[in-house]
C-alpha cells in the first residue's frame, strides 16, 4: 500500500459522506450507531485483531497455550480499562483523550513529538468546535454530567493544534518538500468534522485512514510467506471480538430490562 493511498482513500469517502448529509435525509442516531458499528467492525476491529500475530512475532507466545494465556491478559487488560472507566468516569475519559491523541497523531506522517501531539488534539478537538453540544451529550453518556466539562477545553485546543500544526507544515523548507499529502488530509479532517456528526466523523477517520495505515506499517513487518497465517489470526480474533461484544449487548440489555421493570 503506497503512502498517499489511505489519504486519498480518507478523502473520497469523507466527501462522499459530506455530499450524501446535504443530499440526503439525515440518519436516526440508532441507524448511524448500526451502519458504523458494521463499519467498525469490519473495517476497524482487525487493525486490532493483529495485535495476536505481532505478539507471536516478538516471542511472547509460542504454543496454543501460550496464544490463550495471551488472550487472557488482554481480555483482563480490557475488564480492568472497563472497571476502571466505572469507578473514575471522568478521568478514565481525560486518560482516554491523551492517549488516543497520541496513538492517533502519527497518522499524518509526523516528523516530530510536537507534530504528533497537534495532529492527535486536532483530530479529537475539532468536533467539539463545531458541535459542542453534540460531543457534550456523547460524554455525558460515557462517562456522567461531569463530563460536558470537557467540550470548552477541547474547544479552546482545536484552533491552537490547527495554527500550530499548519504553520509546522508550511514553513520554508529548503530541503523537504512540500507535504501536500498532509496539508490536503487535515484539510479533509477540518471540513469533514464541520460538516458530519462527531460519530459519523470520527468513523471514517479510524476506518478510511488510521486502520489502512496501521495495517500497511504492520505488513511491511510481516514476511511474504507468513501473510497468510497473519491473515489467519486477524481473523480469528476478530470474530471472537465480535461474539464477545455481542455477548456483553446482550447482557447489558438484559441486565437494563431488570432494573428498568423493578
């Protein structure tokens, strides 16, 4: 996968969402929640779902016993983000934001920490810009009321990442050129956060641009002749995320339709 493929990708179905929310009738937050979330999944998960093959490719599992006590340190990893998100709310969603900032600001090829870290607000900034009361009811729903105390900081945060990192970008440069790639996809995050919900925004980001990425930097690690069993296990635990997530769906609601009749 060539460098400006996952851009130009980003780009083509950012535009094509844009055009379609002016042309067509806006989705029911159930129907979005629905389309993304296959779109996610099938899409989104396996980025993740590799995490099993390059963790086989740095020794620590070697055997099929090795593979499950694996998968159960990341299962436990998962429950304990998820209890703690129960007991701090709040600060597990600050966690969250800077973490993700960081995982998320090497996306746009940067060239230095400070780069990383303006691209990562930018893009988890800008919706909170345009949609402040959108984004507010998104985490209130995550994480309390205490929440919605967050969109002004993030809103305060966005200009400053898209000055910073614009002006890192076209600075005179006698011996780089220049990075329209780059300049051309926060263009695309800017119009596109304006223009699309936070959900639908955010969906095309990690599917069209951060997933294509992630795979193309984690393939050229991966040995011709061990695609296939790459593949394989991208695969496998990508289902078994799905039965898992599809199984806790079905508690939760099962778990809410008890309290909600006593």
């Amino acid at each position: 996968m060539s460098r400006i493929s996952a851009p130009l990708t980003f780009l083509i179905v950012g535009l094509a969402a844009a055009i379609g929310h002016f042309v067509f009738p806006p989705l029911s937050i159930t129907a979005q929640i629905v389309v993304l979330g296959a779109a996610v999944a099938v899409l989104g998960l396996p980025h993740g779902a590799i995490d099993a093959y390059i963790a086989e490719r740095n020794g620590l599992w070697r055997s099929m016993g090795g593979l499950a006590v694996f998968a159960g340190v990341y299962a436990l990893i998962a429950l304990t983000v998820i209890g703690a998100w129960i007991i701090l709310p709040v600060l597990s969603l600050i966690a969250f934001l800077v973490i993700s900032a960081w995982l998320f600001g090497a996306d746009a090829n940067a060239r230095s920490t400070l780069e990383r870290w303006l691209f990562g607000g930018l893009l988890l900034s800008l919706p909170s810009l345009f949609h402040p009361a959108s984004v507010a009811d998104l985490f209130a729903s995550l994480s309390g009321a205490s929440a919605r105390g967050l969109v002004p900081v993030l809103r305060s945060i966005a200009p400053v990442a898209l000055i910073g990192i614009f002006a890192l970008l076209i600075r005179p440069n006698s011996v780089a050129s220049p990075r329209w790639t780059d300049i051309a996809t926060i263009s695309g995050l800017v119009l596109f956060a304006w223009a699309l919900s936070p959900l639908v925004y955010f969906a095309i980001y990690f599917c069209a641009l951060h997933s294509p990425i992630h795979f193309r930097r984690v393939l050229h690690l991966v040995p011709t002749s061990e695609r296939s069993n790459a593949f394989v296990q991208t695969l496998g635990f990508t289902a078994a995320t799905l039965l898992f997530a599809g199984a806790t769906i079905v508690f939760l609601s099962d778990t809410l339709s008890l309290q909600q009749s006593s």
